[in-house]
C-alpha cells in the first residue's frame, strides 16, 4: 500500500500533505513555491509534527555548517516571554547552543539560519520546538527550507538527520522517507 498524500496546487505552488486524523493537524506537510526569485521565499519547506531535544539542536547546527563551509549559524530562542538576543556560531563554537538554548526547553521554539557571507540569504533555515521527553505538546512542529541547490544531497540528508532527532514524531520512518522522495522529485522539477 502506498503512501496516502494529499496535494494541492496554486499559482503560488504546490502543498504535499500527509494528512492526520479527523480533526487533527497534517502529520507532515511541504510548500514548493512555483516560482523562483532571487530570495529566500520562493525555496521549499517541509515540516512535521514533534518537537527536538537541545543536544539535537546543536548536533544540526554543527551539520549544517559542515555542509556550507565558511558559514555562520545564527541561532534564535522564540517564546512568550522576553528571550535573550540571537547569537552566531561558526563550526566548532556550536557547543555553546547548549548553553544558549538549555534553559528554555520545554517552553521555547528555537530556529538555526545557516548563511554564508557572500550569500543574500539563508541556504538552510530550521525551526522546532525545543522540548525534553516530557514536555511534548501534539501540536509541536518541526522544520526544514533549503535553498534548491541543496535539495539533491546533503540538505535532504539534513532533513533526514532532523527526522530521525525528532521527539514523538506522528510519521513513521517509512511513511516520512516516502513524502521526502516525493517531496524531493516535486522540488527538483519546478
């Protein structure tokens, strides 16, 4: 039996969706964008429900600077409370998200935006809620977009990477890897 995806289409793209059950949100969804301009909006996105843990957050960060080198991470605390200023790591002073983002696990979402100078915008930009095991909440999401040129190798590993750091995915394995070669051929040809 293959995968049960839904999809749907707009001149602004196309969503890929593998739906939850009635009345629950889309276990994983997908925008690609139909256009291609010179910004970071018109680059795919895909996410899912579960959230990540701090040493998760560092161990992507420290990947995602592996993959773009002489690249920066900058690195954000979102809450309902005031948070501190994001900051910059470069690879090898990753160590310090787990400083930075410790203390806010399990009341925080946390986005990485990997940048290389020379560039006009992000090439990778992550997001997730920070959670331990208990702290999960159903409606926890977490994220990947990726500029086009990373979607044929090492971005979609990261993708990979981040899926299998998740805390409570709704998505089996199977199921995601399926969406994700889905999602991959989709972006590819657009």
């Amino acid at each position: 039996m293959g995968l049960s995806l839904w999809t749907s289409s707009s001149p602004l793209g196309e969503w890929l969706v593998i739906p939850g059950g009635l009345g629950f949100p889309p276990v994983a969804r997908a925008f690609i964008p139909s256009k291609k301009f010179e910004d970071f909006e018109s680059e795919p996105a895909i996410e899912w429900r579960g959230s990540v843990g701090v040493t998760s957050v560092r161990d992507l960060a420290h990947r995602s600077l592996t993959i773009l080198p002489q690249s920066e991470c900058a690195c954000e605390i979102w809450a309902d409370e005031p948070t501190p200023e994001p900051r910059l790591f470069e690879l090898g002073t990753e160590d310090g998200i787990l400083g930075y983002v410790g203390e806010w696990s399990s009341r925080a979402n946390v986005s990485l935006s990997v940048q290389r100078s020379s560039d006009n915008f992000p090439m990778i930009y992550m997001w997730g809620a920070v959670r331990d095991a208990a702290g999960q909440d159903p409606t926890d999401e977490v994220g990947v977009k990726l500029d086009r040129r990373l979607i044929n190798g090492a971005g979609l590993e990261l993708v990979r990477m981040c899926f299998s750091y998740t805390i409570g995915p709704v998505a089996q394995s199977s199921t995601f890897g399926e969406f994700l070669d889905n999602f991959q051929k989709r972006a590819l040809t657009t």
